[in-house]
C-alpha cells in the first residue's frame, strides 16, 4: 500500500512537472513575429549623452580618461524622460519593434542590477529604473521589446579590459569566472523585471564562444524565455545576422537578418553631429533591406534628459507617413525578385501573388519588368488604388521564355519619397 502511495505521488509530480514545462518553440515559431516586423527603431541612451561623446569607445580608445568619462554619471538627469511620448513617435515611424541600451560597454545599467554595479539608479541623479517604464509604454502600443546588453564591462573590476596595450590583468581564470557569475546574473535579472522579445547583444568579439559559455548563456535564456530571440553578436548562438551600417549590396546568406543603421554618423546624442540621413534616403534604405528577405533597425540617440531632437523626429514622422501608407508592401512580406529584373527594390505577399515594385521617386512612365514568369492579373497604385496600365511585350505563344512587361505610373500620381505599385499574379 505504502509502495503502491509513494508511485501515485511521483507520477502526479511528473504530471505536475510536465504541465508546467515551458518548451522552446522551433525556431520558425519563434522568429515570426521578427520576420514580419520590418523596421525597428534602435535606442542609445546612456551617461554617454551628457557630453555628447563616442558611448564607452571614447575612453576605450583613449580620446578621454576613464575618470572624466565616468563624471558624466553626475550630470545625467532623464529629467524630461517620458516614455508614452517616446512610445507614440515610435509608433508614428510605423516601426513594430524597438530596442533599447540597457548597458553598453561602459558598464553603466539603466536598471538596479542585482550585483549593485554601476547603474543610474544608485550613481546618477535620474535615480529610477529606466527601463521599466518603456518597456510598458512600448507594450501598450503593441510594439515588441528588444533590450540591447554588453557582454563586456570594461568598467567593471573583475573583467580583463585590454586597451590600447594596456591589462587589467591576464591568465585569472577565476576572476574571469567571478565575472561570468555576474553578467550571468544581469541577463537572468533583465528576463525576470522586463521579458523582453528580444536580447540585441554586443561585444562579442573579446572572447570565444567557450571563453563567454555561449551555448550554456543561450539555453538558459530560451529555457528561461522560450520565445526569446537573440541576435547574432553571440559567437554563433544567436538566431539572426546583424550587420552594420553598411548597407549589404546582395542578399545575406542568413535566412535572418537585420541592418543596424544611424540616421546620422553617431549612436548617441552628439550635438555636433548634424551629417543626417534624410528620411527619402532611409526609406529607400528600409526598401533595399525588405526586398532581400531583412530588417532594418534605424537608431536614436535622445539626450541626456530624455528628450529626442526635432531632427530625429521629424525623420521618423516623415518615414512613419510613407510607411503607413505602403504598409502591405511591408509587413509580413517576403524577399523580391533577383538582381536586374526591375529598376528599384521589390517584395512579395507571404502567399506569393502579389509582387510590389517600390518605384524610385526620380521614376515615372513606362517601368519595364524583365523575367517574370507568372501572368499579370491587374496592377495597382499602393496607398490609393488606382488601377495602373499594363501590358507584355515579347512573349511568343510557343515559349517558355517570359517576355517584358510594362506598367504605366503616371508622373502626377508618383509619391514624394518613393511609389510603391502591387502587381497581382495569377
């Protein structure tokens, strides 16, 4: 009787066990919510904002003290910080993702970090957890939430900072490790305050995939967050690529992929750096990425008070106004046509019938389409509904080779920035 007890309560805690058991979703179920976002909009904000200088990299290449660099901890306020109004630009920019700095590689957290390490809770006027309040804000506009973290500290006393020839130490493998418990401790703190979608991380470089553990950092974390997504600045064990300003001029072999671009030369606020982007220029970018299966991630830099600058957001209210307009062009649209089949970026529906062609603005008349095997239904105006005129020229009865289609975009119904046309397949 008692054997026959003791088995019914192990298999009810079996049972118990199992039911509560979160499983990892394959990775096509994890990554299509990030598939079908499109553009996300990229946050540098730290203590790096009060002096308008390189965040972290300008102390790390010798263009300040460590010292001086860290005295930007008292003047760092987030006093005009308000997150619902960032939330509504982001919103207005027709972005379905954001990601903010929780830590760059100057170690300084934008939360209480669980270590009591550098953070603008206890070392700034600001004084509050900062991202606790965005990530509710950007959650009430159904905006998904990404928090970018630095895998290095170089401000922290027990991680091996190499600069400029210079060591914090070598060969301590158990101060190294001290470290790792650390870091690891952040990452488990920002899944348990904050649940983001996404974890955008960087540094990667200084050390190996078995220096940092990035395999057992990555199973902890899907095993902790089973929808998380992760990017690639893992040594390996990130679900997608994330190249750098540069924009790729082939499609990434990566069946995932995501373009991390400034508007202007800087991540965070440098008032002195006025080099912006103009909103025509980063459409046309955002284009250009989508028409090869990838993301774009335009970043912000607000100032150290929290407020963005006008430029900035006139950029992403003007690209909010486009995007909106040709959002079925966009979201949930799959890479376009191959190489030299039309002049300008192209997508296609998710099931494949419709092919939208994003038409220059320096574009109009007869916009020749080359190599298309499947017949033309009807063509239409993205963001009015006109119907457009058509027809195909060269096709021979008898061949299986395509001819040329034309369509006519009139000069008077060209948009300011860039015509998007929907060609419908049969």
């Amino acid at each position: 009787m008692r054997k026959r007890l003791l088995g019914l309560i192990a298999l009810f805690y079996i049972i118990l066990n199992t039911t509560n058991a979160q499983p990892a979703r394959s990775d096509s179920a994890r990554m299509v919510w990030f598939d079908d976002a499109k553009f996300g909009i990229f946050i540098h904000w730290g203590i790096y904002s009060v002096k308008g200088v390189d965040e972290s990299w300008s102390f790390f290449n010798g263009y300040t003290s460590h010292d001086s660099y860290l005295e930007q901890l008292k003047g760092f306020t987030a006093s005009k910080y308000n997150p619902d109004s960032w939330a509504n630009l982001i919103a207005e920019s027709g972005a379905r993702y954001a990601v903010l700095t929780s830590k760059h590689h100057d170690g300084v957290a934008l939360w209480q970090v669980p270590d009591k390490g550098l953070n603008v809770v206890d070392n700034t006027p600001a004084g509050r957890n900062l991202i606790k309040p965005f990530v509710e804000a950007v959650r009430k506009k159904g905006i998904k939430v990404g928090l970018y973290y630095s895998l290095p500290d170089w401000s922290h006393p027990d991680y091996p900072l190499e600069a400029r020839d210079t060591y914090r130490y070598k060969n301590d493998s158990l101060r190294f490790k001290k470290f790792l418990s650390i870091q690891r401790g952040q990452l488990m703190d920002l899944l348990t305050q904050f649940n983001p979608d996404l974890l955008w991380f960087d540094g990667d470089w200084e050390h190996s995939a078995k220096e940092w553990d990035a395999s057992d950092i990555r199973k902890n974390l899907i095993e902790k967050s089973p929808n998380l997504i992760i990017n690639s600045r893992l040594q390996g064990y990130g679900d997608y690529a994330t190249p750098e300003q540069g924009l790729p001029v082939e499609k990434p072999k990566d069946r995932y992929w995501e373009l991390c671009l400034t508007m202007n030369n800087s991540w965070g606020y440098q008032p002195t750096d006025n080099k912006y982007k103009s909103a025509d220029q980063l459409i046309a970018i955002l284009a250009d990425c989508i028409s090869m299966g990838g993301n774009l991630l335009l970043d912000i830099g607000p100032k150290e008070d929290g407020t963005i600058v006008k430029e900035q957001a006139d950029i992403l209210k003007d690209m909010g106004r486009w995007v909106k307009k040709h959002q079925k062009a966009i979201f949930g649209s799959r890479a376009g046509l191959p190489a030299g089949r039309f002049d300008g970026p192209t997508t296609f529906s998710s099931d494949g019938k419709t092919l939208y062609l994003f038409v220059p603005n320096h574009a109009y008349g007869w916009l020749p389409i080359k190599g298309l095997n499947k017949k033309i239904t009807h063509v239409k105006l993205v963001g009015d509904g006109t119907n457009l005129d058509w027809y195909e020229s060269g096709r021979a009865w008898w061949s299986e080779t395509p001819g040329i289609y034309y369509i006519y975009l009139p000069e008077s119904l060209r948009d300011s920035s860039m015509s998007v046309i929907a060609v419908h397949l049969k």
